[in-house]
C-alpha cells in the first residue's frame, strides 16, 4: 500500500537499488494424490441397474452389481458388492463378497461374506468369516473351515491321511465295533 510519508524523501538520501531479481520458471506441481477412499472408487467396476447378464462374469477389480446376472461371477481376489438393487443367479467365487441385494446360489469367498440389512441370500456360503446382519435373510449351509495351507500340516509333523480313515490308527476290538453297528 503507497504511504504519502515514504513517498516524500529528503534529497540527500536515495535509496539502495535492489539486487536484479532473475525470474523463476514456472512449473506445474504433480496433481496431490488423492485419498485413500477416491482412489479405491475409481478401481470399482459398477453394473448399472438396468444391465442382465447371463453367462460367465470374470474379473480383476473389485465389482458392484446393480442389475440382474444369471450365470458364474468369479472375482478370486477382489471385493463383490451385490447392491440393494441386485439379483444375483449364479454360484459367486470371490475374495469378499457383501450383499446389499439378493443371491440365489452358492457364494464362495476367500476372506469374508457380509450380509447387510435387506440383504439375502439363499444357497450355502464357504467362508472362513461369516456375518449375517439383522434384518437380512438366509438360507443354506455354512461352512466357515479355514483351509490349511499344503505344507502347515507336514511342518507341524501331522502326516496328512485319505479322507474316510480315522484318526487314531490302533485298532477297535470287535465287541465296540459291534455295539457302534447296531
């Protein structure tokens, strides 16, 4: 802002001349990289609610379902969201799976099944974490078994045995093996 004091010098005093300035370049800052949360909503493929599918459904992004799809979904690593206007037919394979809307078949997660308020879900669910929410319909099996990996029961020393054999390898005298028949 002018001061009419600093306009006004007495004669005798000049002031310093200023030390030449060069210009700076002007450069354009990378975009700031943006939240945790829009970065996820833009690797979110939506299916609109006026979409059917039938057939098979792959893929490697996360996926919301909004219309109808009669078939398979696999999404082996990733996140499906059937939302509230989804109907789903079709056996689903996926890492988590949170339904908002309907399924009819099985559902296969690697993680987690979330059944929401509204949600429902008829068929059997594999899963090692299971939450059903008040409010949301199911019915089926589950099956919350954690699979052991290939090699955890060998390095504990468990010999890994044919499906149908006991446990215990002694043999059962013939009298309990009788009573257990009858």
């Amino acid at each position: 802002m002018w001061k009419r004091d600093e306009a006004v010098k007495p004669a005798g005093t000049q002031p310093a001349p200023a030390a030449p300035v060069a210009p700076t370049p002007v450069t354009h800052a990378p975009p700031a990289p943006q939240p945790e949360s829009r970065r996820i909503e833009r690797d979110v493929v939506n299916i609109g609610k006026s979409v059917v599918i039938k057939g098979e459904l792959n893929g490697s992004e996360d996926l919301t379902i909004e219309g109808h799809v009669e078939g398979k979904i696999e999404l082996k690593d990733h996140i499906l969201t059937i939302g509230p206007n989804g109907k789903i037919k079709a056996q689903v394979f996926a890492k988590s799976v949170i339904v908002l809307g309907e399924v009819n078949g099985n559902v296969t997660a690697s993680e987690k099944v979330d059944i929401r308020d509204g949600g429902s879900v008829d068929g059997d669910i594999v899963s090692p974490r299971v939450a059903i929410a008040e409010g949301a319909h199911f019915r089926g099996s589950v099956d919350m078994q954690r699979r052991a990996p290939q090699g955890a029961q060998i390095a504990q020393g468990a010999q890994p045995r044919p499906a149908g054999q006991a446990a215990a390898s002694q043999p059962q005298p013939a009298a309990q093996i009788a009573q257990g028949v009858r």
